[in-house]
C-alpha cells in the first residue's frame, strides 16, 4: 500500500498561486486538483486508474454511497473540483459529464450495514463494491488516510483527495448527487423530517422530527441522537 505519491517530484508539490495588488493584502488563491497523480502511474505503465470516494458518513439516515471513475485522459470534463465546493446546480451537470465521458460505477451500504459494522467499515465496503463494479482498474486513488482492507487492486490513499485528484474528485460528485438524490427520493415518504432540505444530517429541523415523529427504517440506529431517542 503507497499512503502518498511521495515520488512525483516539485511538480506535485507547486505551491498554491500568491496574488496582490499595490496595497492590497497577500491572498492565497487554492489550486483545484489535476492529473498529477493519474499522469505519474500512467508514466510507470499503469491503466485503468480508478478514483473513489464516498458521501454520507455524518447523516443521521440513508445509505452511504461511494463512486469509483476511470477518466479518459483524452477528455476530462472542465470544472471539476470536490462535491463540497460546488453547487448543486453545477455537480448535476458534472454528474452527466462524468457519466457521459468516462467509466464508472456507484455503490452503497444500507443503513443496515452500517448499524452492523460502524459507518467507517460500511463507507469501506461500499467503496469496495464501487470498485469491483469496473473493469480493468489498474490502481486505485482513495480519498482519505486508509486504504480499504478489502480492496483488490494496488491502491493510494490520498489526504484531502477530493482537492488534488480530478479522478477522486468526478468520484465525489457521483456519490454526493446520487446520495441527495437518494434521500429526495426518501423525502417522498417522510416529508416531515425535511431529507430533501438537510439530506439526512442532524439538524435541529431533523432533530425535532425525530423526537415528535420517532425513528423511521431509514434511520442509523447505531447513531447517538437515533440511539437516545429509541431508549428514552
């Protein structure tokens, strides 16, 4: 397992662009992520390099998603960046772009598995699932600190990957959009609890629900808010 690709050379490790105007205060301008790490494995002879990441590990209920992409160096869609710092209006058109342009597949672990294993471990498997659904991955990026036990193939695992690699990044916009549409969907069917508006997360919003309406089969049971609610 490599933790980092420490061998890519200045080239990985260009700081962030500095801007000023006469007078005006030093800011730091933050780099989108690129091709570094994709680029260095495909100079060794490597194909089929998968990004992957996961959404969902905070949320109080729904599944969590996790997405694995294969780029097509020949043809990156433009603007993408990690899920979080878009818009939702903008991650929809990447989600098509992604889709449209390279190879991928999207997975997920239940609420049931989550409960049984810890949201780590599911995020995990899921991750796993993402993956085995392509064919000829080479090598893996991972978002995160850990590579997944469970993963086949050769893997890296990249801090804050979301940020540097443009194959974890098109991963992270697959797992959002699907995940929000996922509990859009779930809205349908409890309209109270406002899924469609926090998306599963604690709000207070959610938090009253919960306490008004109690626990639903989409509900984290292993998840302390839930957890106190279903002992009280």
């Amino acid at each position: 397992m490599i933790n980092e690709c420490d061998h890519l050379g200045a080239a990985a490790k260009v700081a962030p662009f500095l801007f000023a105007f006469p007078g005006w205060p030093v800011f730091e301008r933050e780099m989108g992520p690129d091709f570094t790490h994709e680029a260095a494995l495909i100079a060794k002879g490597v194909s089929g390099i998968a990004g992957v990441d996961e959404a969902g590990r905070g949320p109080l209920s729904g599944p969590v998603v996790a997405a694995a992409v294969v780029l097509n160096p020949a043809d990156i869609p433009e603007g993408l960046n990690d899920s979080k710092k878009l818009t939702a209006t903008k991650r929809d058109v990447l989600f098509d772009a992604i889709c449209g342009r390279g190879q991928f597949c999207i997975a997920q672990a239940s609420v049931a598995e989550i409960d049984a294993l810890n949201i780590y471990h599911a995020s995990h498997l899921a991750m796993c699932r993402a993956v085995a659904g392509l064919n000829g991955v080479g090598h893996v990026l991972v978002d995160g600190n850990r590579v997944p036990a469970d993963l086949a193939q050769p893997a890296t695992a990249l801090v804050k990957g979301d940020g540097r690699s443009q194959s974890i990044a098109a991963a992270s916009i697959l797992a959002k959009v699907t995940r929000d549409r996922i509990m859009c969907d779930l809205a349908q069917e409890h309209p109270e609890y406002l899924w469609s508006k926090n998306m599963g997360y604690p709000t207070r919003e959610h938090i009253s629900a919960l306490q008004q309406h109690g626990v639903t089969p989409h509900h984290r049971r292993s998840y302390k808010p839930v957890h106190n609610i279903l002992c009280r």
